[in-house]
C-alpha cells in the first residue's frame, strides 16, 4: 500500500478484494495484481481478483481504466487498455483482448455476502470455483456428466449443501 500527493496505490499480489474509493481527482486510486494488470479509478466500488488464470475486474460503481501488464519501469503502457463502467467487467490475461462485458454484479460479488451464484458453470468450473473458496476440496468422481451445468445459490459457510445438491443432481448418477 503506497499512498502520497500524486496517487494511492496498493499491489494486490492473489486473492480477492473490493474496493471502495472515496473520488479524489488527484489522486487516483490504483491497483496493481501482480505484472498481469492494473485497474485505476478516481472515486469508485470494485472488486480485483488475482489469480492463475489472470486477473478479473469487476465494476459495481462508477468507471475504471483497466491496462494490461506493466513496463520495466512499473509505468502503464500507453496502448491497450479499456475502460469499464458499473454493470461490467474486464478478463485480463495474456491471450484475450481486454474488453468490458456486462456483468450482473450481485452474482459477482455474493462472496461478500457470504454466498456463490453458478448461473450454468459446468461441474468442473463451479467445483473449482467453490474449492477456491474452502479449505477443504470437493472433488469428482471418476463418473461424472462433463456436461452438466450448475445453476444455483449456495451458502459457503455450509459445504454440506453444496455437496448434498451434487449428490443428487444427475451428473453424478451412475449411468443405466
């Protein structure tokens, strides 16, 4: 966290974070995630998640420039970036173009509220997304529909809910 008279800056190296800023026009708050991206807004609510798969920016309020990777000299390079406002989002990573796609920000964010939303992630995707968030990992069977798309809310104080409803979900029945 570096905060002077020019910006506030904070390096966010993994995980997941919302931001809410207080707008200063001269300072503009920015978060760095590693040399992957760098998200700057002025007064703002977002959410950085840093991870593997690159970095997820998520706009719940007003408008975020979002810039792909860093110079040698820790500056943003002046090409390739984008500007995201609330109800969107922008992947970063090393093979996408950066580009803002709408986003219903409640799902996005439920984690704050102590919950996960699939709207259809497939088995693999909402187990590896669940997992992200516990200790302990659930995992497959060796028999499993690939196919099968997940739709619902869950708590993610409670993992026996969430197991409970792949127990009984058909990708996991045993074909006849």
């Amino acid at each position: 966290v570096r905060f002077d008279r020019q910006r506030r800056m904070v390096k966010q190296s993994s995980g997941e974070v919302t931001y809410d800023v207080a707008k200063d026009p001269y300072r503009p708050f920015i978060v760095e995630c590693g040399t992957t991206a760098k998200a700057q807004a002025l007064g703002t609510k977002s959410a950085a998640r840093c991870d593997s798969e690159g970095v997820n920016i998520v706009v719940a309020e007003g408008t975020v420039s979002v810039s792909r990777g860093l110079t040698h000299s820790g500056q943003v390079p002046s090409v390739d970036y984008v500007r995201a406002d609330a109800g969107q989002q922008v992947q970063v990573n090393l093979w996408a173009p950066l580009t803002p796609r709408p986003v219903d920000v409640d799902v996005a964010l439920a984690w704050e509220r102590g919950r996960i939303v699939f709207t259809g992630e497939p088995i693999e995707r909402a187990i590896g997304e669940y997992n992200r968030r516990h200790r302990q990992p659930i995992t497959l069977p060796r028999i499993y529909d690939p196919d099968f798309k997940v739709f619902g809310e869950f708590d993610l104080e409670d993992s026996e809910q969430f197991v409970e409803f792949l127990k009984s979900s058909p990708a996991l029945q045993a074909p006849k």
